[in-house]
C-alpha cells in the first residue's frame, strides 16, 4: 500500500551511547507529535537495530536494517541475513543503496538475490536507485534506472513487488548538499510509475511507494514532498540530528 514514508539511513554513524541518545530523543520528540499518516524508519547500523527496537517497544517508528545477505545461513563471515534480523523485529532492509553498489561492487544480479531473500523472511526492501553525474549529464538518467528496476527488482510476482518500497536517490545528490530539484525527482518518480504500470499494471504504480533521497534536509523537504509523485524521503545526514529529522517528518 502506498504510504507516506520518512526513513533515517545512518550509515556508518554513531557511537553505541550516541545512538542510544538520538534514539531516544527521536522517540521522546515524536511522542504524541507524529503525524498519524507518516510513517518513520530509522535505519541505523547493525549493532544498533535491537537497541532501536527495544527502545521502539512502544514508540511511533519502524526499524530498518542498511543491508541484509541473499542467503539465509551459513558459512559468510561478517554478514547478517533477513532470517536474523525479522527476529529482532526489524521490518525493512535497504537493498541497493549507491554506496554498496560502487564501495563493495555489488551487481544487479546480487541486489535480486538480496530483494528476494528480505521477501522470503516478510522484511520490506527499500530498493535504491539512481544515476551518477555523468549518467544524467549524458542524458542516460532514465536508462539507467530503468535497468537497475529491470535486473533487480522486475522478476518479482505483482504480489511480492506490493512489498517493495522504492527510493530514487540519485548518487550526485547523495552527501553533496546538491538535491534533486522538485521537478527532477517529480521526473523520476513518474517515470518509475509508469515503469511498474507498464511492467505490473497501474494500479500497482499506483500502489507503489517511492521515496526520494539526496541532500533532502529539513528545508527543501517541504518542497519535495509536494509533488504527486514523491512520497517521502530517505534521509542521510539529516537523519543524524533529532530536530532536524523530526522537521523532515513534519513537512507532509
Ligand atoms: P544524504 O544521504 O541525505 O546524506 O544525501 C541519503 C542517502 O544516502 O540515503
């Protein structure tokens, strides 16, 4: 279902008690304030996600992990699966963020597999998408989202794509203090639209929540969130800071 979303992706942020405060002060904020038909995700590091459910027990936010393995068990040191997380209450996984794609070369191929692990275990990828600077300037923007949808997400059944959640976040815009322009991700996000339409039907499209990523802040959110479109952010560095992410909550 189609949703209004605002998701914190951390990083590699944080100390242990440093979490423990913004998570507390996130929950403290939100108490009572949250705006009923917005939905809040935090997405902090691993060693962080039983903290953030416990504390979360009865607060108004969901908890997401920034990754997840494709496979469920077994012989990979140093990775984590969507069979261990769903146990700790952790709902969503981010899947395909640009960072992961370019610092640990993870392929299309790859990124499926992660999709259609979190799906077997009930977590709802937040697929990442987008093009680089001299995708767009190239005039390639679209192409290229296009096959990341196709390679990664398009093999889906229309029933396990109502789990997905989609995040446009083009990579020039990610950490850069640049954001996409209203127009740009209006753009986009009605070209994803009428890719599931076309792929699925229009009222999948229609169904699909997608959300935008990249130097969203506090002060373009507004903005942002108004176009038909877009239904919500994925938030890096201004999810780092309670006030902040909070005013990003409440710019619907
Ligand atoms: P940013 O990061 O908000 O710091 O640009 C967004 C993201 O990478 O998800």
């Amino acid at each position: 279902m189609r949703k209004k979303i605002v998701a914190g992706n951390w990083k590699m942020n944080k100390t242990f008690s440093e979490a423990e405060e913004l998570i507390t002060e996130i929950a403290d904020q939100l108490d009572g304030t949250k705006p009923e038909n917005v939905e809040v995700i935090l997405c902090p590091p691993y060693i962080y996600l039983e903290l953030a459910t416990d504390i979360a027990e009865d607060a108004p936010y969901s908890v997401g992990a920034q990754n997840i393995n494709d496979h469920d068990m077994g012989a990979y040191t140093g990775e984590i699966s969507a069979q261990m997380l769903i146990e700790l209450n952790v709902a969503y996984a981010i899947i395909g963020h640009s960072e992961r794609r370019k610092y640990y070369n993870e392929s299309h191929e790859f990124l499926a597999g992660k999709v259609d692990s979190a799906l077997r275990h009930g977590i709802r990828p937040i697929f990442c998408c987008g093009e680089t600077l001299p995708e767009r300037e190239a005039e390639k923007y679209k192409e290229i989202v296009k096959t990341q949808l196709y390679d990664s997400l398009f093999h889906l059944t229309p029933e396990q794509f109502g789990w997905v959640i989609i995040a446009y976040e083009p990579v020039w815009a990610i950490g850069t203090g640049v954001n996409a322009t209203p127009a740009q991700a209006q753009e986009m996000h009605a070209y994803i639209r009428k890719l599931i339409a076309d792929k699925y039907d229009p009222q999948i499209a229609g169904e699909t929540t997608i959300l935008y990523g990249g130097s969203c802040n506090s002060k373009n959110a507004r903005e942002l969130f108004a176009q038909a479109d877009v239904d919500g952010g994925l938030i890096g560095g201004a999810s780092l800071i309670a006030d902040e992410f909070i005013s990003i909550i409440k710019s619907f």
